[in-house]
C-alpha cells in the first residue's frame, strides 16, 4: 500500500476521522495545570470540583433521616428506617444504612451534610427542576448552565462530561468557551485508524508519526493537518500511557458511577489541569418499592464515593479535591400507597472533601409544618452553589448566579 499525502488528506477530510480523538478537538489537553491561577487567590489553588447529579428526585428523608422525630414513623409505616440502623451523624440525624462508607467519612472531617436545600415556588417537574438547578436560575428559559458560566471565567482548563457514549452533555456545562468533551473511557481518546489489516494500520501510523515530525510549512492545508495531527497525535500517546501507569490506591466497587470516578482520578493523576468533572447516576424516581431500590442506589453512591476520595487522598490529593451531590428535588414527606414516594421538594446535599466544614449545616426541615405535603427548603441551593464559586472556583458567585447569594457555610474558612 503506498499511502500518500493526498490519500492522508483525503481520509482524515472526508469524514474518515484517521486522526481523531473520539471527535473531540484535541487542544484542551494543552491547557496544562499551568495555567492554573495563582495559589494566592482564595479559591484558585488548582482546585477540583466533581459533581454528582442523582438524577429521578432523591428520597432526601430517607437519605438523611430524623431518626427521633415522631413524625417520621407516622409519615412512614412502610418506608421507615429503624434507628438502630441509622448511621448517626449527631443525636437527631443520621445517614440511611447503606451509606456506611460515606458515614465513615465523618471520622476523617470529609463529609458535609446540607439539610433542607431547595428554592422558592419549587416545581415537581423533573425537567423544569433540573433545569433550574443546572441553570442556577428560575427564568422560563436558559441558554447557559451554572458551570458552563463558571468555566468562562476559569483560565481555559480542560472539564469533562464522565458517561456514557451516546449521553447528552448537560444544561449545566452548556456555555463553557470550549466544548466539555462526554467520555466513557480513556479508550474514547486513542488514536483512531481506518485501515482494517493489521499491516496497514501500522503503515498508517508510521505515516502519521513522520507528518508529526516534519517542519511547520506556510500556512497550507496540509500544514493544517500537521500541526493538527502532531496535537491528537501526542494527546493520544500521553492519555494512553496514564491508562497503563494509573494503579488506584484503593479497591473501586463494580458500578457505573465507581468507574466514572476512577477515569476522572486518572486524568486527576495526570496532571493536565482539569477543574471541573461532571456526572450521574439514575434510578431515583422511586414511587413504587422504594425500599430495595433507595438502599442499592445509595450503596452504590456511598461507596463510589468514598472510593475516590480515599483514592485521592493517597496521593496527596485530598485536599483539593471536593465532591457534590445534587437532585432536581426530594420526596413527599409521606409514604404513598404503593411503598414509594412522590414527587417533593427540599432535599439534602451532600459534599465531601479534605476542606469541608464536616457534619451538618442547617436544620432538617421541620416535619409537621409541610407546604402542600412537602419539606419546606431552609438554604437556597444557590446559597451552596455561590459558597462553591466563590470559596473554592476562585469564580465571582454574583457574575454566574445574576444577583448575591449568601454563601452557605459549607467549607473551613
């Protein structure tokens, strides 16, 4: 096979992608940690922010659970967690049994809880909600989501959209300077070839690496496609080294979730500068046969999570790193007839990192005085969201929320 400049050109232009990288434009993997703010800034010190949207409307009381309250049995017969198996945060709270990992957080400071977050006039509408805690906003219509924003004012780091291939990109990215790339795997990253025989494919990559390291030209096409190739090129090789050198600390549970976590601590251990990671687990839209579905889910979360942060604490890393979760809504306060919840309204959020303010802030919503059968919200999420941006982006809340938010007293000062 003599495999020419114009046939390179003619493959790599005419949609046979012989250079690419899962179609993500290879340039943010430029953007290293230098160009990090400086260290000085408070906020700015190379943090990390992962978000985890528990997507379906979280059972915030059966999550955090106001095991002597009264009023908890008697909102739920069926649903009810025995307090002698509540993972107790303090003598009124305490985590659903299944967050064991999460709970054990407490003993190393990492783990905040935020009880009764929400907003006023609250939707039940999964779509409407989500897009307004994505948004930061109660406008009828958005075209910016809260870290899309955030990212403008961030100097170029490289974020990730962590899910499945076919996923959509999230509202709350959307309006980044650059596209946040939707991965799976590191695999999305490596270097594509069209040729099928094991010969040509070699042939092809050879060719690649000599265009990679010929001299710049004048400003041609075909200068285009070197300088073009050169940068997938090199991005490729070094995202498939972290593949082979990464060796995770700690064990990593077998779940969706777990895996998305451990790609972003590889790239995290790779030093290129990312700032923001975003991503989700589904299923929380439990309005039948909650028990068994609730527990699964928040095993599943619990010990994701802490599988990183224990990860990331093993290399030092702990201190830069903070997690948070987040639900368009929470449930009715009351069980339904079907041993499942509806659709709420406050929930809790929680947020674990070596910088958290540990243990609980804010009071659990108060469950006898209900609006419409829901918790009423004590702290706006934008509260929580301008603390974030503010305290640990280095981002000016105000310019990304629209107005002032007092910041919720969720890391040290």
């Amino acid at each position: 096979m003599n495999f020419s400049r114009r046939d390179f050109l003619r493959t790599s232009l005419a949609g046979g992608s012989l250079v690419s990288l899962g179609g993500t434009v290879p340039a943010f993997l430029s953007r290293t940690a230098a160009a990090a703010p400086a260290a000085a800034i408070p906020g700015a010190k190379d943090s990390i922010l992962v978000v985890v949207e528990l997507t379906g409307g979280n059972d915030g009381l059966n999550t955090v659970i106001p095991f002597k309250d009264a009023e908890y049995e008697k909102l739920r017969p069926n649903l009810k967690i025995p307090s002698s198996q509540v993972k107790k945060i303090n003598d009124q709270v305490g985590l659903h049994p299944a967050m064991e990992a999460l709970a054990k957080l407490l003993d190393d400071s990492a783990l905040c809880v935020v009880q009764g977050v929400g907003y006023p006039n609250p939707s039940q509408s999964h779509f409407r909600s989500m897009d307004i805690w994505q948004a930061a906003s109660t406008e009828q219509s958005f075209v910016e989501g809260w870290l899309g924003k955030a990212l403008k004012k961030l100097p170029n780091p490289p974020s990730f959209h962590l899910a499945g291939s076919n996923s959509v990109s999230p509202l709350a990215l959307a309006g980044a300077p650059h596209r946040v790339p939707t991965i799976n795997t590191l695999e999305d990253f490596q270097l594509r070839i069209t040729a099928l025989s094991g010969a040509d494919k070699q042939e092809q990559r050879e060719f690649i690496e000599g265009v990679v390291k010929k001299e710049a030209g004048d400003g041609n096409l075909l200068d285009f496609v070197q300088r073009t190739a050169s940068n997938t090129y090199a991005s490729s090789r070094r995202l498939q080294e972290i593949g082979k050198n990464y060796q995770p600390k700690v064990p990593y549970p077998p779940s969706t979730l777990a895996n998305h976590l451990k790609l972003a601590a590889q790239l995290i251990d790779a030093d290129i500068g990312t700032r923001i990671f975003y991503m989700s687990i589904e299923g929380f839209d439990t309005h039948a046969n909650q028990l068994a579905t609730h527990a699964n889910l928040l095993r599943q979360l619990s010990e994701a999570m802490a599988a990183f942060f224990k990860d990331m604490a093993e290399r030092g890393q702990k201190d830069r790193i903070l997690m948070m979760t987040f639900s368009e809504f929470g449930r009715r306060a009351a069980e339904n007839g079907s041993r499942g919840t509806d659709h709420g309204s406050a929930a809790p959020m929680l947020l674990v990192g070596g910088k958290v303010k540990s243990g609980v802030v804010g009071e659990h919503p108060s469950l006898t005085q209900l609006e419409l059968g829901n918790l009423k919200h004590g702290i706006d999420f934008r509260q929580v969201y301008a603390a974030i941006l503010d305290q640990w982006l280095g981002v000016p809340s105000k310019e990304v929320l629209g107005k002032a938010f007092e910041p919720a007293a969720v890391l040290q000062s």
